[in-house]
C-alpha cells in the first residue's frame, strides 16, 4: 500500500514538474511574441501624433507585429527634409505627398482617411453673419460661410461693430477667420487653396498670371490677423478656453471639433457652432511609403476595419464612410455624411510659390 501511494506520488509530482515546464515555455513564448515586434519608424503631422499614441492603436499594430514611432513636422516640413531615416511620410496635405511620392520615386501612396477645413464659432456669430447674408445654409442640414461674401468684407477692412444689427458682438477689430501661420501651418495652406480658389474667378490657381492676380487680396487675410500660431491646435484651444472674446472664428480640421464632441469631455459648450467654408477642401492624411514596412504600414491604415473605427473616433474621415457615419451619430455630433462644395488645393509648386510670397509680405 506504501508502495503504491508513493508511486502516485512520484507519478503526481512528475507531471506537476512537467507541468510547470511547458506553463513557463509558454510563458516564455508569449514573452517573445509581445517584445518581438518589428519597429516602423516615419514622419508624420502632429494633428495625427494623438492617434498613434492611442494604447488601442499601439496594441492594433502590435497584433500584426509591428510597433509604430514617429516624429513628427509640418507637411511642408516633411516635403522637403532628410527622409533617409524612415520607412513612411505621412503628411497632412496631397500636395506635400506628391512633392515626396515624386522626389522618392514611390509609385503607390494610401490616403487612408482625410477631413475637411471648417470654422470652429459660435451661435452669436452664426446668427449674426447670417443676417448679413454671409452664412447660409448649405447642400445638405449644416452652415456654411460664403467665402465669396466673407471676402468682401475682409478687403473692405469691415469691422464687427460695423455690421448692421450688430448687438452680440460688437468688437472693434476685423472681421478675420484666424488662422496659423502660413509660413509654417498645413491648415494656412489649406485655408490659401480656398480663398485663392475664389478670388481667381472660383478656378484652381495654377498659372504665374493668376497668382499676381489674388496674391495682393489673400495676403492681406493672413497680415491683417497679426500675430499666428504654428499649429492647429492653438487657436483651436484659444477657442475652447478663451471663448468668442479672443477668438470669434477660428479655422480647424474637423476632426478636431469632432474628436472633442466624441471624447464628451465637455470642452464643446452648447453655444459653439461648427461651420463649413464654401467651397471647402478636405485635408488628405496621405501616407507614403519609403520602404516595404512602411507600406504595411498604410495599407493596414487603409484596410483593417479596427484601426479605421479608431481613426474615426478621433474625427477622421475614413476610406470606409460608415465607420466615420457610426461615431458621429452615436456622439449625436451635427456634421454632414458628405460635403459637395469641395475643390482640390493647387499643385505642390503653385502653392509653395504663393506662400513664400505671402511670407515675403509678414
């Protein structure tokens, strides 16, 4: 009987040995396969550095076995540095992308999501401008600010307290979307492509001709505003903490505005207003890819449904509009599902003349 016990005995703690053994080589194995992880490295606009910093996005690349770090710069800045240290570029803006597809020889790109400019204000200004017929309403159940008649008044110098019926807001200063700076800023460029676009006759900048023609008009829009942030996010938090005082309209991505309604952190009060340009631009997040990993990189951007749902809770238009669709309405955020009254920026070369041009005039 003793004999026996101790046989089960010995037959127990084999297998518990055993068992230990194969447990701590698993472990070992599931050690490795989280540290194990090929490092990707790019460049990208730091309108983006939020998302890829995001533990969620982290552990969606790790799951492919890839760890993700990035730098970050302005597209204009990404066009035209060193790239030899990274696998991907992503900029802000199409024209900066093909600046580097061109200068890299990259034959395929990805633009995995994208978001249109528009106006971070308020109700006051909203109903105010609308009076005096500068804010209408657009295609589809959202506001929109006629640049054309927005432009009027900036060339004329129009104060607030020189509108007619003005009781809200009657600052004594211009009447001027803020911008960054467009010696620096991707949202400068963008917001040149719209006004440019409609003080040439609503046509695409792109002869030497029509950039004489709206230079002295649209610099006047960037010089007049004063001092310029190098960064969206500037103006975008003078906005949410300063109020209409400081800043009555300031130009964003809609993402950002849309990244705030999402997290409900109660940064959007309930009399600010988001607002649309006639014609708008959309701002095409488009990534190039420098090496093979760099291309894994942006297809699975592209392609994997996660990392879309994740991009779109930070405000991004995804390749998948449903995606983007589903965040909004279950954030109750009053934004379009498409915005028809969109243009294309001018080419690489155009734009970069024209704002070296207006740099010249600061």
């Amino acid at each position: 009987m003793k004999r026996r016990l101790s046989i089960g005995l010995a037959v127990v703690l084999l297998l518990a040995v055993v068992a230990v053994i194969v447990w701590g080589r698993g472990g070992d194995e599931n050690t490795a396969q989280g540290t194990d992880l090929t490092t990707v490295r790019g460049v990208i606009g730091s309108e983006k550095l939020a998302f890829f910093s995001d533990k969620r996005v982290v552990d969606a690349f790790a799951k492919h076995g890839l760890k993700i770090e990035v730098d970050t710069a302005g597209s204009r800045q990404i066009a035209s540095m060193d790239l030899g240290q990274y696998e991907f570029a992503f900029p802000s803006s199409s024209p900066a992308a093909q600046r580097i597809q061109r200068d890299h020889k990259v034959t395929g790109v990805h633009t995995p999501f994208q978001s249109p400019m528009a106006i971070a204000t308020f109700e006051p200004i909203v109903n105010l401008l609308s009076a005096n017929g500068i804010v209408r309403k657009g295609a589809g159940d959202y506001q929109v600010l006629d640049v054309a008649k927005y432009l009027e008044l900036a060339q004329k110098g129009t104060r607030w307290d020189q509108l007619p019926g003005n009781t809200a807001f009657p600052a004594r200063k211009n009447v001027l979307v803020t911008t960054t700076d467009p010696r620096e800023s991707n949202s400068a460029a963008m917001y040149l492509s719209i006004v440019s676009f409609v003080a040439n006759g609503n046509n695409v900048v792109s002869t030497p001709e029509a950039e004489a023609k709206v230079l002295p008009g649209v610099s006047k829009l960037f010089i007049d505003q004063g001092y310029t942030q190098n960064s969206t996010e500037g103006p975008f938090e003078d906005y949410l903490a300063a109020g209409m005082g400081k800043t009555p309209m300031a130009l964003i991505y809609e993402s950002q505005f849309v990244d705030r309604l999402v997290r409900a952190d109660g940064s959007i009060r309930p009399d600010m207003r988001l607002l649309y340009t006639a014609p708008t631009v959309y701002s095409k997040h488009t990534l190039v890819p420098l090496k093979p990993n760099g291309d894994q990189v942006g297809r699975l951007l592209a392609t994997d449904p996660e990392l879309g749902k994740m991009a779109a809770t930070f405000g991004f238009r995804t390749g998948d509009p449903r995606l983007f669709a589903d965040v909004v309405a279950a954030a109750k955020a009053p934004v379009p599902a498409d915005l028809v009254d969109a243009i294309e920026p001018p080419s690489y070369e155009t734009l970069e003349r024209l704002l070296d041009a207006v740099k010249k005039q600061y």
